[in-house]
C-alpha cells in the first residue's frame, strides 16, 4: 500500500464531509457548482480524485450525467457499493489516458492537489483536466492552505518549534513538504500560480470554509438556527480577498479557453 492507500485505510472519508465543518466547505461547494449550471441543464460532470462519492452521488442524483476518478482502492469500492448512477473508474488525476479529449462540461479537482507537491505534478493534473474539459467547461479546483496547517499543527498542537528546527518551515512560516509528507499546503500566491500557468482563465477564487477548521468545538455547540446562519455568513465572505488565505480550503474556479457554449446570466458564465 502507499503512504495514501494507509491513510485513507484508516481515516473514514465519507464521515468528513458529514460533520459541521464538513457541511459548511460541503454546502459552500455546491452552491457555487449550482451557480454555474443553467436551470434545468443536465451536465456531463468528472470528479476527480472522488473519494466516496460526497459530490457525485448527490450531482449525478440531480440527473447529471457523472464520471468519477479515484485512485485509493477503498475509497473506490465504498462509491461502487453505493450503486447509484456514477461512471466509476480507477485513476490517478494525473494520467486520465482513458478519458477523450473535450467530454466534460465541468470538471472537480477537488481532492488530487491535496496530495501532489511541486509544480510538475500540480499541473500534471491540471493538464489533463484541461485536456478532457470542453472548451468552454469549467475546472473547480481544490487546495488545503498553509496558515491553516501553520497555525492548527503548528501552533494549537505545539509542533512550531520541531517543524522550524527539522526546517519543514520557511523563515517566513511557509510550509516546505515533499514527496514523503502526505498533504501539500499552498498561499494565495501559488494558486494564482498555478492556476496561469495551467492556462485556464480565473472565474472566481473562494473560501469553501473560512473558519470552520478552526472553531469545530464552536460549530458542534451551535444550534441548527444558528449553524444555518454561519452557513449564511461564510457565503457572504467566501469571495473577500483579505479573509481568503486564512481558509482551511480555497477553491479556484477556471474556464477552459476556446469556442464556448457558456451563456452568461447577470455576472455570472453558465453553462
């Protein structure tokens, strides 16, 4: 098994996005997935790096036409034994050389750039994304970011001083990982970065959760009035840009270039 196969072998991915600080990066998501499709349009979506299935089981129960990619094993199996409607393959989102060029409407990076380090590989996914998305299509992407490592393992878990002396941190606090460490935590910057050299054009940059990572005690003491008005609250930050790299999650959402059958209603492409 690798380093990722024993790790999800022991964490319950399908738990994760079930719980409070789960739910807010969850609903945040998808409503911004939601933003982007046409009434009564039914897409051809990919889900890359798609775990047990938290977005395509609900997207391809909307009726979308849905593909998942997943690379772990267990993951894989959980998301066939649920049965639903989901085109599911094995997969690392860095070789998609069993899907056609253009077929997607949309596709989610949601999980792969969580794990890869360094530009080679980041946009070794990202290539291959842009290649099987229509022009036109959109690519959501995901990133974990480093003031969320910094300051949760870092500080609240009293690991600051350990991580500067083995130097896996930077003068400047910036988490230096490698090949061996199993999540990969980037700033603001790296993701615009990125996300030009991958060559797809920026819609919008959101904080899928803000500080829900940070206050999980607070979130679970809350009553559902008021956990419905923190799911409110993120949505109405989640676009500022002086709140963004404080997010445990960033999403990057990009447009694939070229001929386009996007429609645009008020601000906002539709596809």
């Amino acid at each position: 098994m690798t380093a990722l196969e024993r790790y999800y072998a022991k964490f319950d991915e399908s738990h994760r996005l079930c719980t409070r600080h789960g739910q807010v990066e969850f609903r945040v998501s998808m409503k911004y997935i939601h933003d982007f499709i046409a009434p009564g349009r039914q897409l051809k979506i990919l889900d890359l790096g798609a775990g047990t299935g938290a977005y395509s089981v609900p997207l391809s129960r909307e009726g979308h036409a849905v593909t998942a990619v997943e690379l772990v094993p267990k993951n894989l199996a959980a998301l066939e034994a649920r049965h639903e409607n989901v085109n599911c393959w094995p997969g690392d989102a860095r070789d998609l050389h069993f899907l056609a060029d253009d077929t997607f409407d949309l596709t989610l990076l949601f999980g792969p750039l969580y794990h890869l380090h360094g530009d080679a590989d980041r946009l070794k996914a990202f290539s291959e994304a842009k290649r099987v998305t229509k022009p036109g299509g959109l690519v959501f992407a995901a990133y974990v970011m480093n003031e969320y490592s910094v300051v949760s393992y870092g500080f609240r878990q009293h690991h600051v001083k350990e991580l500067l002396a083995d130097g896996r941190l930077s003068a400047d606090f910036q988490t230096l990982d490698g090949e061996g460490d199993l999540y990969g935590y980037v700033r603001v910057g790296d993701i615009d970065r990125l996300g030009r050299l991958s060559g797809l054009e920026r819609v919008k940059l959101i904080a899928a959760d803000g500080p829900a990572d940070y206050i999980r005690r607070e979130l679970n003491e809350m009553d559902e009035e008021e956990f419905e008005a923190f799911i409110r609250y993120q949505l109405a930050v989640c676009e500022r840009p002086e709140l963004l790299g404080a997010s445990s999650h960033l999403v990057d959402i990009r447009r694939k270039p070229g001929p386009t059958a996007v429609a645009t209603l008020g601000a906002t492409p539709v596809i």
